[in-house]
C-alpha cells in the first residue's frame, strides 16, 4: 500500500509540475500575442479543460471519435505554446498568423468544450424501433432479447478476481459491480461482464 501512495506521489508531483510549465507558456503565448490581464491568463484554463473533457470522453468508453479529434486539437494548442516559448519565436515580435490562432481559440474551444460536454453518445440517442403488437394473451411480457456480452480477456477477469478478494479483506463483503467499475477504470457494460465471471 505504501509503495502505492509513493508511486501516486511522484505522479502526482510530475503531473502538477508539468501543469504550471505548460500553463505558464499557454499564458506567455497570449500575452505575447495581445491578449493581456485577465485573458492571458483564460488561455491556459480553456485549452486545459479543452484536453480534461476530451480524456473524458474518451474514458467513458463511448463516442471516441470526437474525444480523439478535440483532444488532439487542445494538444496541439498546448504543444504548439510549450515549443514556441522555447526560443523557436520571437515573443516580443509575434506573427500576425499567430495573433489570429489565438484570438480565434475561445470560439475553437467554446465548440469543442459544448460538444463534449452536450452531444449524447449515439447508442444512447438512438430509440428502439416500434415493435408490431403481438396476438399474445394481454398482461404476459414477453422474453427480453438476450444482449451479447462484450468479451472479457482472461488477465482482466484474473485482475478483478484480486481487486475482489482484496475488497472482500477489508471490508466483509463482496464488491459490488459499480466498485469493481470504479476500480478498474471499465465502462459500465464490460464491468457488468467481468462480474458475472467472478
């Protein structure tokens, strides 16, 4: 456990590190680019929570397409300030080109950011088609269509049956099927699947 709490420490001092270099030259970049104050300082907050809505996109296991375009593209912005503060550009003498990708990035990232967070992941949007009625007798259900389970790798189910017996010695009981979601980091369907092979 302690080494664990260790390896999450020097992750998280990294993470935070590289976060305020990469901040301070998203910040630069305006500033340099004609933005001052209050708005130099947004540029580095919207192409950061550009790149955190993205991710999340992307681990929500749905609809990656557009978490994989809009986090490539708050990358690149990212990227492209961490490089251009490097010395490869004059900061005191910033190309017109320059001045217009980052007076036109609070509308790229309104965009991207409303995406994200607003469009629902198709297999979610999409209704069931209207079923004809049946000439059965009223009040009977019919049987549900079984849904195919997504296939679980052997090494997975291994893992979790660990995460299991571990949950089992501290706490008394079983893991329930949203904690064993949470701890594997899986979308809801797949940790459905890996629970019925526990």
């Amino acid at each position: 456990m302690r080494a664990h709490l260790a390896r999450v420490d020097a992750v998280l001092v990294q993470a935070v590190i590289a976060a305020a270099l990469s901040f301070a030259h998203l910040h630069d970049l305006a500033s340099a680019a004609g933005q001052n104050g209050w708005k130099a300082w947004a540029y580095p907050v919207s192409v950061d929570l550009l790149l955190v809505a993205a991710w999340k996109r992307l681990r929500s296991g749905a609809s990656k397409a557009a978490g994989w375009c809009w986090f490539v593209v708050a990358l690149a912005a990212s990227l492209g300030a961490n490089v251009a503060t490097a010395g490869l550009l004059d900061m005191d003498d910033v190309p017109a080109w320059l001045r217009i990708l980052v007076a036109g990035w609070p509308a790229v990232a309104f965009l991207g950011g409303t995406l994200l967070a607003h469009t629902a992941p198709a297999a979610e949007t999409a209704s069931p088609p209207a079923e004809p009625e049946t000439a059965g007798p009223p009040g009977v259900p019919e049987a549900e269509p079984k849904r195919l389970a997504p296939h679980v790798p052997a090494a997975l189910v291994n893992h979790a049956r660990k995460l299991a017996d571990e949950h089992r010695t501290r706490t008394g009981s079983p893991i329930d099927t949203e904690t064993l979601r949470a701890r594997l980091g899986v979308p809801a369907p797949l940790a459905d699947a890996i629970a019925s092979h526990l």
